[in-house]
C-alpha cells in the first residue's frame, strides 16, 4: 500500500497494490502491519456500506460525541469524496479535500476525528464501503449543508441534479454549525 497526506494534514489517500490479470483483479482494502507503521488506527467498532445512485450527496456528516474516524472507499463505481477540516483550532480549519474514489482504482481515503464527510456518487451507481473507530451515536450527529458557499466545494453536478436527503439539504453553515474545538 501507498500511504500519503493529502493538503489536509491527517488526511492520507491510501493506494493498494493492485494485482491484476485475465482473471480479474486481486488487491487488500486494509493491512494492520501498514497502518500501524503509518500511526493510523487498527482498531474498528463498524463497517457500514451503502449503494446509492448518480447524483446522491451524501454529508457532509461528523459526530460531536463519540467523533469517528473513517476509512472509506467505493467498492464499485466512482464517488467525488470529500473531507473538511472542522476543528477550529486548525490553521486548516475550513478547508476540504475531494478525491475521486472508485471500484477501479481501489484508492481510500483515511478520514480522522474532526473532520466532517461527504461524497457525491460519479457513475449510474456506486458502493461505498467505510470502517468507522468509534459507534453511531445519533445524538452526536452533526450536518453542515452540502453546498456551503463558505466551504466552496467544487462539486461537479448542478445543484438542481443533486439528490440531497432533507437532512443534509437542511444542515448547518460552517459559520452556524457546532464544531470541533
């Protein structure tokens, strides 16, 4: 696996080797021997999965309580996924990330504490998969709207087309929203 920060600090795209012949494709989704040589976390409490469809956005989502780190990757067809910075004593505080995420290309996004998630689904379906450190606690969820101005995430689908869970159509701003300190 190849393990690299992205601009975020904390924030590390993780690449598998891919083994790949006329049969198909072979590749591992998590080591421990190479995330506890890199210091990222060993331990999970949950695996969840979803399908969603072209066009579903999805966050962007965090916990107060019982904040989660996640591991995230589409297991088939391809996702924008993205991370902000929601700790608010961060020089980055604010700041996202987007990187494509697919089936194909194996790649993961590592996604710590105090950061707020989302991805947007690229193709006609996809399959997203993610590890997540610490349990679902719906009275820590939090929502900060998909397309905030302030956060000025480039999202490549026309907000007409975006399909948005009155959820996530109705979060927070960044400048209202509970964050992390």
């Amino acid at each position: 696996m190849n393990i690299q920060e992205t601009s975020l600090p904390g924030v590390m795209l993780i690449t598998p080797k891919i083994h790949s012949d006329n049969r198909g494709a072979f590749w591992e989704t998590w080591n421990h021997q190479a995330f506890e040589s890199e210091g990222l976390p060993c331990t999970w409490v949950q695996d969840n999965f979803s399908i969603s469809k072209k066009n579903v956005v999805r966050g962007i989502h965090y916990q107060i309580l019982n904040p989660q780190g996640k591991l995230v990757r589409a297991t088939h067809g391809a996702v924008l996924d993205v991370a902000v910075d929601l700790r608010k004593s961060s020089p980055c505080f604010g700041e996202h990330v987007a990187v494509e995420l697919s089936g194909e290309n194996g790649r993961m996004l590592w996604i710590p504490e105090g950061f707020g998630h989302a991805f947007l689904v690229l193709t006609e379906v996809a399959g997203f998969a993610y590890k997540v450190t610490d349990s679902y606690n719906p009275n820590g969820e939090r929502t900060i709207v998909w397309n905030d101005p302030d956060l000025a995430i480039a999202w490549p689908v026309v907000p007409e087309e975006a399909i948005v869970s009155d959820k996530d159509a109705n979060g927070a701003t960044l400048e209202t929203a509970e964050v992390f300190a």
